[in-house]
C-alpha cells in the first residue's frame, strides 16, 4: 500500500476544483430553468398571435356575411374590419 500524505497546496486545489465544479453545475440548473422560461412565453406569445388572426378574421367573415351592404358603418366591427384590410 501507497502512503500519499497530502500537502496544504494540494487540498486547496481540490477544494477549488470542487467549488469550481459545484458552480458550474449550477450555472447549468439556471440556464435550464431560464430555457424552459423561454420555451413558456414563446408558446404564450404565439398563442395571442394566433388568438387575434382568428378573431379579426372570423369577425371579418361575419361581417361580410351579415352585415349590411348599405351600413358599412358598423362601430363594432369598424376596427377589426380596417386591420384585416
């Protein structure tokens, strides 16, 4: 059997070493965390997105379906109808 005896320096370095280590690790939690974030608002922005192309445009639909010819000026559907041209 070796005898290693250990010196002061080198119990320094692997203390380093394992602080080094341990923050390296939870560099990585915290971008793991902060991707899935990402992931989240992404999904929600994209979501609104597509909320508001489906209600201009099925607002558009109805309106050219039951609205009147003669009465274009519809308050409520004045706005919608100006975006989706």
């Amino acid at each position: 059997m070796v005898n290693v005896t250990t010196t002061p320096a080198a119990t320094a370095s692997a203390a380093a070493a394992a602080e080094l280590k341990a923050a390296k690790v939870a560099a990585k939690a915290l971008r793991q965390v902060k991707n899935e974030d990402t992931a989240k608002y992404f999904a929600v922005g994209m979501t609104g997105i597509m909320g508001l192309f489906i209600i201009f445009r099925w607002t558009k639909f109805f309106y050219k379906r039951y609205g009147s010819k003669q009465e274009s000026s519809s308050k409520v559907l004045r706005l919608p109808i100006a975006l989706t041209r």
